[in-house]
C-alpha cells in the first residue's frame, strides 16, 4: 500500500480515524485498531510525533488499540492499589494513635484488605470506636 505523501505517523492516525468512523460494532473496530497498531508499529519518536498529532484532531477516535486499553486498565489498576495502600497505611496510622501498639493480626488483617469502602468505613469509625473489637477487627 502506498501511503502517498502521509508520515507513518499520519497514515497511523488516518486508519484509526478511518477505523473510529467505520459502521461496525465497537469490538470489531478494536480488532481493526489491533491490526493498525500491530502492523504500524511506531517508533519513540513517532509516538511522540503521533500524539501531538492526534490532540490537534476535533473528532476523537472512541477506542483505543489493545496496548493502549492494557496500558490505560495497568495505569487505572495502579491508582487503584495506589489509594486502597494509602487507606491501609493512613488506617494503620489512626488506629495506633487511637489504641496504642497494634497486635499483628490486626495488623495483617488491614493490610490484606481490598474494599475501599470498608477502609473508608473503618477510617470514619475509628474516631469514635472504644476499642479494636467495637471496630470487627479483634475476635
């Protein structure tokens, strides 16, 4: 295929928009995304050229290529584990202002827990909770 007087970088984005515009189901276009992103592969530079590129353009493309969706779902992930880290330690924080030395169960217990929302919950309560119990967080 002949780009014509298009950059790779250009050709690149074309296809993407040309592949956004497409009247095909959003997973079939991601699969065609797949294939530009796979078989147009861009260099450092390239990709710096592209977004630039890509910013000036009014009309979005509304998918991303596979590596962009697994770079973006890593970096979504990491905010994630990033905030529930800083909800245990903060946690951990209050709960030895409030009641002194932690004993290590409860210790591992915060710091194997996942959910957001009982962090916050827990956060909230422990300004008022008497004790480790009256939080669940001793048998």
């Amino acid at each position: 295929m002949d780009p014509g007087p298009l950059s790779r970088t250009e050709l690149r984005l074309a296809c993407l928009h040309q592949v956004g515009g497409a009247k095909l189901p959003v997973e079939r276009r991601g699969l065609l995304a797949d294939f530009v992103d796979a078989y147009l592969p861009l260099t450092s530079e390239e990709e710096r050229e592209y977004k630039i590129l890509d910013r000036g353009k009014e009309a979005k493309v509304m998918f991303m290529t596979w590596s962009e969706r697994t770079r973006a779902e890593g970096f979504r992930e990491g905010k994630k584990e990033g905030a529930r880290e800083t909800l245990r330690k903060v946690l951990l924080r209050q709960l030895r202002r409030r009641f002194g030395p932690i004993p290590e169960p409860v210790k591992r217990q915060v710091e194997e827990m996942t959910s957001v929302p009982r962090l916050n919950g827990l956060l909230e309560r422990v300004l008022t909770a008497s004790s480790l119990k009256e939080l669940g967080l001793l048998h």
